[in-house]
C-alpha cells in the first residue's frame, strides 16, 4: 500500500511506518481494542454467547446504514443500534444459554431495517459499507481518543462485576441460587458486548468481528482453564495479531483484517492440536 520496501530490519521497518501518522493511530486504536476485546470476549466465549457478539456486529450495521440515511455519523448509529440489540436481547432471553431465538429474531428485524435504510438512501454509502471490512488504517485521533475512552468505560464496568459476572457465566444457577441477579448482568453484559463490538468494528469490520471477539478467546480456553490467565492469554493473541495485521499490511496490497483473522484462526487451530494431543497448556493448581 506504499512505496516503502520491507528491509526485513524490523527495527528500521518499525521506524519507517511509524513516520505516518495514520499509522500510529492504527496502532494505538488497534492495541486498545485488541485489548477489550480479548477480555470481553473471554467472557463471550465461557457464556456461550458467541452469536449474540455475531449478531450484534450485523446489528450495527443496520445502525449505520439509518446514520447515514439521516446524515450523521455512521459510529452513532452502529453504537445505538448495538446497545438496543443488546439490551432487547437479554431482556427477551433471561438466560445466556437460552438466547438463541431470541438473538435470531431480533437480529432479523435488525437487518430488515438495515435493509429498508439502505433501500431508501439514494447516494453510495461508503462510511456504513467501509464498517463491513473494517477501517483501522483510516482513524484519526479523535477517533483514538474516544476508542480509549469506551474502552476506560468497560474496563471499569468489568472491574466492578468482575465476581458475580464470572460466577454467573461458570454456573448460572449456582449464581442465582447464591443471590446474584442473572437479569441484570446479562442487561450489562450485552451493553459491554455492543460497545466492544462497535469498537472491534473499525479494526476487523461486520464481517469478521469473530477474529478479534471469539477466536482469541476460543484459542485461551483450549489453553488454560484458570479464567485470569486465559484473559491474558486470550488479550496477547488478540494483541499479537492486531500488531501483525497492521504491521504487514503496510508493506502488502492486502487488508488488515485479512491478517488479523488467519493468525487468530491458525492460533485457535494449533491452540485445538496442542490440546488434542499434549492436554491443557496450562493446568489449574491442584489444592
């Protein structure tokens, strides 16, 4: 995409691509979402709710495609149509394990409304179809800034119900049988997985929202089953592809996403063999 020649001096390659501004925005807002979403989706994946973050991502560009219709900012609507999915979904689906219809019929109202707004729009939607492959090498630095403040948001939420979200995910009626109200961390959950989903949108788009939000987290709990560490672990591969995809597509014709999603994918599939074949990587301590 330049006509910078890789020298394979990864110090001066490095040098070289942080000279464009653009890119040290690509990585500062890619090294921040790599980061929500190898957390929040850690617990996407020990929910079970893979296709809730799937559909809430197909959600948010039915938002965008109403944005643009109306002339505001495609990112507006693709955050309010994924915090309403969100919140509609855990309100019709009490539990996480039995959210499936729910998901599947509020996602096909979404997109028929995303399919009415792109009907009714006469010119060429470019910022609302940009969000399906995503868009990271084009951020700005307001964008940066308001990613890590969304992110500031959901670290502090996950903080705060870091206990009562884990146990409700490990065993939903142990949780609710010791006090803890499933509704409501379910309400809150969906609206930390509509906001980190808006986030990822930018760096893998729509349609591989599953690269940065399920894969690397999918790859951790293959790799160790004490929750702490697999967040870390599910956060370093979200991170080491997000940095990779970046880093290689600056000296490639090809996109971002396409990288961040084949190391993600050959990760979970090593992470698959390792497992099949040696056990957990990572043993829980026996007390």
């Amino acid at each position: 995409m330049n006509s910078t020649a890789f020298s394979f001096n990864i110090i001066a390659d490095l040098q070289a691509m942080l000279a464009y501004d653009f890119m040290r925005h690509a990585f500062e807002a890619g090294t921040v979402v790599a980061v929500v979403a190898g957390i929040v989706g850690y617990f996407v994946v020990i929910r079970r709710s893979s296709f809730a973050a799937h559909a809430l991502s197909h959600i948010g560009f039915a938002g965008a495609a109403g944005a643009v219709l109306l002339g505001v900012n495609p990112v507006a609507g693709l955050l309010l149509f994924t915090s309403g999915g969100g919140v509609a979904m855990a309100t019709l689906g009490r539990r996480a394990s039995e959210r499936d219809v729910q998901i599947g019929a509020v996602l096909a109202f979404m997109l028929g409304l995303g399919v009415l707004f792109i009907s009714l729009y006469s010119g060429y939607a470019t910022e609302a179809y940009s969000l399906l492959f995503g868009e990271v090498l084009g951020v700005s630095r307001g964008d940066v800034l308001l990613t890590l403040a969304a992110a500031a948001v959901i670290l502090a939420t996950i903080a705060l119900i870091y206990r009562p979200l884990l146990f409700a995910s490990l065993d939903e009626d142990v949780a609710e049988a010791k006090g803890v109200s499933i509704f409501w961390i379910g309400v809150i959950f969906m609206l930390l997985i509509a906001v980190a989903t808006s986030m990822a949108v930018q760096v893998v788009g729509v349609l591989l929202i599953f690269a940065l939000m399920v894969t690397p987290a999918a790859a951790a709990q293959q790799m160790t089953q004490r929750p702490l560490r697999g967040i870390l672990v599910s956060v370093l591969i979200a991170l080491l592809a997000t940095w990779f995809g970046i880093f290689i597509s600056f000296y490639t014709p090809y996109p971002v996403s396409f990288f961040i999603a084949s190391v993600t994918f050959l990760v979970y599939v090593a992470s698959r063999f390792y497992r099949a074949n040696s056990g957990v990587l990572f043993r829980p301590i026996k007390k």
